[in-house]
C-alpha cells in the first residue's frame, strides 16, 4: 500500500476531516484533516531566477544569469546555498500550522518528503552524509509533545536514504524576530545552539527545517556545524518571502494526486 494512502487511513481514524481552515468545505480526500485537496492546489513554488545561495526570488532581468542577492554579497551565509519547496502562505502555511499547532505529527512524512524532493530536483545526485535538524528549545518541545523540525528531517532523510543525526542542540529559546533588525535577529540567536559531537570536519550536511522566516535561525544552525568543520547544504519546507509575484501556483510533480507521501 502506497505510503499516502496509509497516512490518509491513519489519519481517518484518529482525526475527522472536517472543514478545510482556508475555505471552510469538507476537507475529506485532502493532504490532511482540515485542508482540502482544493487549496492544496494552490499552493505555490518558488519561480525563478534565485539567488544560488539563500534561494531566494531575485528580480528578473532579461538575458543575465542568476546571481546571488544583495544581501548575499553583503552577508554570505555559513551554508553552501538553501533551497525551499513553497512560499509560507496560503496551503503551505496551513498545512505546517496544522502540524505544529494542532499537533498532527504523522504530517511530518508528507512535509518531509516534499522537502526530499526539492533538495533531489535542486542537488541531484548530492553526496551528503546525513541530514541535520534545526532543534527547538526544550519548552517548546515539552508543550508540543514533539520536536517538528527533527520529525520532518527523519522524514526526509528516509526519502533520501540517508541517515538522520542528532548533531545540534539548543541552549536557549530567542525572543521572538518579528520587528528585529538583522543584526539584532543575528545577535538574538547567537549561540543557541551547540554541537553535540565533535570530530565534524569534511562531514557534508543537509541541514532541515520546516520554515524559513529572517534567515537568522537556520544560518546560526549552520554556523555552528561549519565551525566544527562540516559543509553544509540547507533545505527548508517553506519560506517567507516579502515579494509575493516570484511564486507560482498550480500541481507539480509532488501533487496529492500522485500517491507520494509529499507536502
């Protein structure tokens, strides 16, 4: 049995469909209880040109080549370059408040496998050793009941074949971003996290998230794994991205249609 359909059997028994949360229809036959199939399909990719580096849209121009950003010149980033599934709105927000919120873990496959196959289609044939979640803070986990981003990576990481390694953890919880400038968000979590193990030099990383929001968060991630002399690629579920006309919508290659446990 194909792994959606027995996410959607799980989820029948536990979880009653009921309304979809963006247009208020039954949600039955959709990705998960609360979102119907409908809005699923409104999600929406990045569209080129992107930034090499964070993944960003870039403005287009006519006949030039994808270069990295403003702030990517300015500020490079400790990853080798981030790739994202969708844009945190509409759908892809939904589905991850759905997760993170309501606690729906078993979303993590679907959410998971998306992130796998943006990273395939970005980086094919990528030799990483291993996929890296960014952790949360302990209370955070406590009142979830879950660590999100590190269900997500598992997921992943099966989808890949590659082993998923606890090699982070979080020694704070930052205050919020919103309204932060750049630097304070930078300063804001500044040494959050902590490798766990030593001895990360030439290990190549593939570095998971569920959502990408200022950038900061995942960048102090990296951070710390370059330091300990890993290389790091990082992936993300969604990103928010201030521009709103980089993105297209419509069914790719991961719809719900297709039978795969994507996001």
């Amino acid at each position: 049995m194909r792994a959606r359909a027995v996410l959607a059997r799980v989820f029948a028994y536990v979880i009653p469909a009921g309304p979809c949360v963006l247009c208020g229809e039954d949600s039955e036959g959709g990705p998960a209880p609360g979102l119907c199939r409908r809005c699923w399909r409104a999600r929406r990719k990045p569209l080129p040109p992107l930034c090499p580096v964070c993944g960003l849209p870039l403005p287009p121009v006519e006949g030039q080549e994808p270069h990295p950003c403003g702030a990517c010149l300015v500020d490079p980033p400790p990853y080798q370059a981030h790739v994202s599934a969708y844009l945190y709105k509409g759908p892809a927000r939904a589905l991850v408040l759905l997760y993170k919120d309501k606690r729906r873990y078993p979303l993590a496959a679907l959410i998971g496998t998306a992130v796998a196959r943006v990273v395939l289609r970005r980086w094919p044939g990528a030799p990483y050793d291993c996929v890296v979640w960014v952790p949360s803070p302990l209370s955070r986990r406590l009142s979830r009941g879950f660590e999100p981003a590190g269900l997500v990576a598992r997921a992943a990481a099966r989808r890949l074949g590659l082993p998923a390694r606890p090699l982070l953890t979080c020694r704070k919880r930052p205050r919020p971003q919103k309204g932060l400038s750049a630097a304070a968000r930078r300063e804001n979590v500044r040494a959050a996290f902590a490798a766990r193990e030593a001895g990360l030099k030439g290990l190549r990383v593939l570095l998971v998230d569920d959502v990408r929001t200022t950038g900061a968060t995942l960048a102090e991630a990296a951070r710390v794994l370059v330091r300990g002399g890993a290389v790091v690629y990082a992936a993300t579920f969604a990103s928010v991205v201030a521009r709103d006309f980089d993105f297209q919508a419509g069914d790719g290659p991961d719809s719900p249609g297709d039978g795969a446990r994507e996001a």
